[in-house]
C-alpha cells in the first residue's frame, strides 16, 4: 500500500486522480474485508493531508469513496460505520476544503445509526453539517428537511429542549417548504413538541387536523387521532379543552380508539373513577407522565386551610395537591363535573370528592375561577364553593327549537332535577296536542271494549 503511494506521489496531477480511485476500486472490491478500513484510512489520510496531492484530487477521491459506500460496496453495516466514522475524523481538519463529500458522509453515519436506533447519536451527526459557510450555502429546502429529521431524532429520545432548538429554526424558513411532504413533517414536528412542552390543547387540535390528511398513511392517521385524544384529556379542564373534546367525540373514528371511554366520560362531564384513570395510564409516553410540584404559595395554601366545618370530623386526605400532569388533568376535570352536579359544596366535601385536603381542593377551585375555567365564587367565611349554573340554564332552557315558553317553575330542587321536571311536562304536552290534532281530524278510531 504504501509502495503504491509513493508510486502515485511521481506522476503528474493528470493521471493521479484515476490512479487514486482505481487504487480505491481495488481496495473495495478485496473478498478480504478485514483490512479494507485500514487501507482505506491511509488512502484517505494520503489525498487529504498531503498537499502534494492537490485539493482537486482529495475532492474526486472522498467523492468516490461516498458513491461506492452508498451503492452499497460495503455490505457489513457495522464495518460501513466504522469506515464511515474513520473517513470523518481524517477529513475534519480539513473539512472547509471537503464540505460537500464530508456532508454526504455524514448522512449516511446519521441512516446507519438510526437503523441502529441511536437517535441522540444521529441527530448529533446530523448537527454537524455546516449549513452556512464561505464555500457553499445550502438552499432553505435542504435546511428544513435536515432542522426537521433533528428535531424528529431529538424527540424519538425524549430530549424536547435541544429539539425545540431546531425546531424554532425550521420555523423561521418553514414558510419556503413547496413539497407536501415536507410541510406534513414540519406540522408534526409542531404538534409533537407542543405535546412534550404540555401545550397539550394546542397539540390535540393539530394532531387532530393531521389524522384527516389522506396523503398520511392509514395507521399513522390513527396513531394521530389516538395522540389527539390522549393530549386532549390532558389538557387543562375548560371551554377550551370542552369544545376540542366536542370535536373528537363527533369523530366517527374515535370509538374504536382503546381510550374513547375515557374521551366520552370528560365531554359528557363525567366524574372519573381511579380505575379508569389507572388504565388511561398505562398508554401514556414517559413525558405525559411527568412529575409537578407545588409552588411555596399554593403549598401554604393548600394547609392553612381551617378544616373545621362544625362536624367534628377529621378530613381523611393528606394530599396537598396533584403529583403528575395526568393526575392534575383529572383532579380538574372531577371539579369541574362537580361543578355541574351541585349547587354548592363545602371545602372539606370537595376535598373528599377529588381525595385532597380542603386546602388544596380550595386552592385547585381558587385558580380555576381566576383562569375563568369554572363559574362559581368562594365563601372563605363559611367554606364554602358556589357553582354559577345560570348562563347554562338559560342556555338549556330554549333547546330542541322550543323558543320562548311561559313556565310555571316549581322549586323542586337542584338545576338538573328542574330541567327534567320540565322535560317530561312539555312531553307530555306535545303527546296531548298531537292527539287532540289527530282527533279534530277524524284519524283516531275509538273501539269499544267488552265488559
């Protein structure tokens, strides 16, 4: 090998490219593979840092050894990678001079540890790549397609923050994408980082709009739609999250998702019971299960309560607050469904309604009302919680097209229990005028009956 080098360090600059690569040729094609990466670290090492040999003749060599290695010259993946890493660490010196040959390289290290399943480690590789130089400026297309497989690497390993690096890059130049593809990458690239940064309203309602793409394929629009119900359910209990979960549930593909009992218990306002919880669990991503922690305000608060509602007994919960974001999603969301049951409820009640400390079940119902969440007030006085329910009856009272109907309105209890009183009356009072119709028509036959 190196007889042959010295050979090819005599012959004029003409003739020494076609000899380097038939050098390499030969190399490559060997039956004998185990000395190919050391002969090829030589070569490389030769045409690289030997300025005798010239930088037009380094670029046709490096270029060659790209093409024959993404031919598939080297059929060992493992051997490929570790000729693949030894040609980067020879040409990194120098590697203004062989930007392009030493980007090639690097995506193909990025495919061959991504095979491997080593996200960080591809994405790094990927990171590498000069972008902006004096010697060559890669167009905004290629920009994006390599700040979005970053971001895709960075999240398939749970590292959100450094993802978010790249994807706040792709965003500035997202806007030049032509092709759909990449556009399609680019919107899940925003909804998964919503979904890792609990923006999880957010990212429901663009997984959502994704699933109805036809150009994704089927199961991945499934995969979506799942992501999209499990974001919403995490989201924090609202109008807002109500109206994206009205959306889901009127999604005929959404029943036949394993977590729809779950989505149609909080749409209809349904308290969630722990083993329902504990099953959702088991499907959530290790970020969707994510620690919280109290601030120092809210965890004096959640104590300082006086638990003294004049019944002498002790409140049973020693939970100050919620513990994970899914805990935190359903301790709001059973407030809220509470909120629909009952006219008013004591702090020790709610507390023993969501498992807290009245403390902490004030504090929970104190910041909901503030984020305008929940419609009610807090008798600090009394410890008491009151629900405001108006705005809904008046909005239930006119509903199937009935309009404007004088009602005499007994006072027979709780919200709910009124509007079904009612219900049944107007009924039964339709049924009545239906039939007295039928009567003046003559369409009713009376028929006798025996004694």
């Amino acid at each position: 090998m190196e007889a042959k080098l010295s050979q090819f360090s005599s012959l004029s600059q003409k003739d020494k490219g076609p000899a380097y690569i038939s050098l390499l040729s030969e190399i490559l094609a060997r039956s004998d593979q185990s000395t190919i990466p050391q002969d090829i670290h030589i070569l490389v090492d030769n045409v690289v840092n030997q300025d005798s040999v010239g930088l037009v003749v380094g670029r046709q060599v490096l270029s060659e050894l790209v093409k024959a290695l993404g031919d598939g010259a080297i059929k060992d993946t493992e051997l490929r990678k570790r000729i693949v890493e030894d040609t980067l660490d020879v040409a990194q010196p120098r590697v203004v001079s062989y930007e392009e040959p030493v980007s090639q390289l690097r995506f193909q290290l990025a495919d061959i540890l991504e095979g491997e399943e080593e996200w960080s480690e591809a994405a790094r590789v990927l990171m590498g790549i000069s972008l902006e130089s004096t010697q060559r400026s890669a167009p905004d297309s290629l920009k994006l397609s390599i700040y979005i497989r970053i971001v895709r690497l960075l999240l398939e390993d749970e590292d959100s923050i450094q993802a978010e690096t790249y994807y706040n890059r792709a965003a500035l130049i997202a806007h030049t994408a032509t092709d759909k593809e990449t556009q399609l990458a680019f919107k899940l690239c925003q909804a998964r980082i919503m979904d890792y940064g609990r923006r999880f309203l957010e990212a429901a309602q663009r997984y959502h709009e994704l699933s109805w793409v036809a150009e994704i394929d089927e199961d991945e629009r499934r995969h979506m739609l799942s992501a999209a119900v499990t974001c919403a359910v995490l989201a924090p209990a609202g109008p807002n999250r109500s109206r994206v979960l009205a959306s889901l549930c009127r999604d005929d593909r959404t029943p036949s998702l394993p977590s729809h009992n779950i989505l149609s218990k909080m749409f209809l306002d349904r308290i969630l019971r722990p083993t329902e919880v504990q099953s959702f669990e088991t499907t959530l991503k290790q970020h969707q299960l994510a620690k919280i922690t109290l601030s120092s305000n809210d965890r004096l608060a959640s104590v300082h309560v006086d638990d003294d509602d004049g019944d002498g007994a002790e409140s049973t919960s020693k939970r100050t607050g919620p513990s994970t974001v899914l805990d935190r999603a359903v301790l709001e969301h059973n407030l809220l469904a509470s909120s629909k049951i009952y006219n008013n409820i004591t702090f020790r009640g709610l507390g023993a309604l969501l498992d807290l400390t009245p403390g902490a079940a004030e504090t929970m119902a104190r910041k909901m009302i503030e984020q305008g969440r929940l419609k009610g007030s807090i008798d600090q006085v009394e410890k008491l919680i009151w629900f405001d329910t108006k705005e809904e009856e008046e909005a239930q009272g006119k509903a199937g097209g009935l309009g404007d109907v004088e009602q005499d309105i007994e006072d027979t209890g709780a919200p709910h229990t009124k509007r079904w009183d009612m219900q049944i009356r107007m009924t039964a009072a339709e049924v009545e005028s239906i039939v007295q119709h039928l009567s003046e028509k003559g369409l009713l036959r009376t028929t006798a009956v025996g004694a």
